[in-house]
C-alpha cells in the first residue's frame, strides 16, 4: 500500500502545506508590524507628554498657539509642537497639510481614559 507514495510526492505535499501555513501565518502577522496603526500610549510616554505640557504652560506655547493663525506656527522640527482640539473638532496649531491626518487620528482615538498614538512619518 505504502509503495503507491514514493518519497518525491511526499516532500511536494509537505512543502506545500508547509509554504502554505507560512503565508497565512505572515499575512495574519504584517498587519500588526504597521507603524501607522493607534497604539495605547506607555506610561513612559505619558509622563513625558505631561512634562511637555507643563513646560508648554509655563512657557506660553498655548498662548501663542491661540493668538497666532495656522498659517504662522513656525515650523520646530526638534521640539515638540503641541496641536489643540476643541470638543467641536477644530484644530488650532496644526497646518493645512496636517489636518487630514490629524482629524483621523482624532476621531479613531476619542477615548480620553486611555489615550493612544500614532506615528505619522508624512508629518
């Protein structure tokens, strides 16, 4: 009965379900490499936004932020430059590029009690 499967079907027919196990389990899995997914914020993180917060309080940056138009936020690429949302959706501190970008991310992460984040390389 065994001599009907010589060795050459038997190594197609593992190397196929084997090859074919690998690509479902690769695509389940790239899916969760994608940098631009909102992820929960880490409690490192957290404390390092409040700290920059409360330096942009002390320092005045919201202030700024609400006197000066869009169009005159300077562009600080080493620092952090913080971005407002009302409870209405308008956006103060962000340009016109950003806003698409930004709105999403607000919208898909309105949940206050646990925040998250989002890399945005187009940024």
């Amino acid at each position: 009965m065994f001599s009907r499967f010589n060795n050459l079907t038997v190594k197609i027919f593992t190397l196929f379900w084997l090859i074919f196990i690998l690509l479902v389990m690769l695509a389940f899995l790239i899916p969760r490499f994608d940098a631009r997914l909102i992820t929960p914020l880490q409690a490192n993180d957290m404390s390092l936004y409040q700290r920059e917060i409360a330096s942009s309080i002390q320092n005045n940056k919201f202030s700024r932020l609400l006197i000066l138009s869009n169009q005159l936020i300077p562009d600080n690429t080493g620092e952090l430059r913080p971005i407002l949302v009302d409870k209405n959706g308008n956006i103060i501190g962000a340009k016109e590029n950003e806003l698409a970008s930004i709105l999403d991310f607000v919208h898909n992460s309105n949940e206050p009690a646990k925040p998250m984040q989002k890399v945005f390389y187009d940024i």
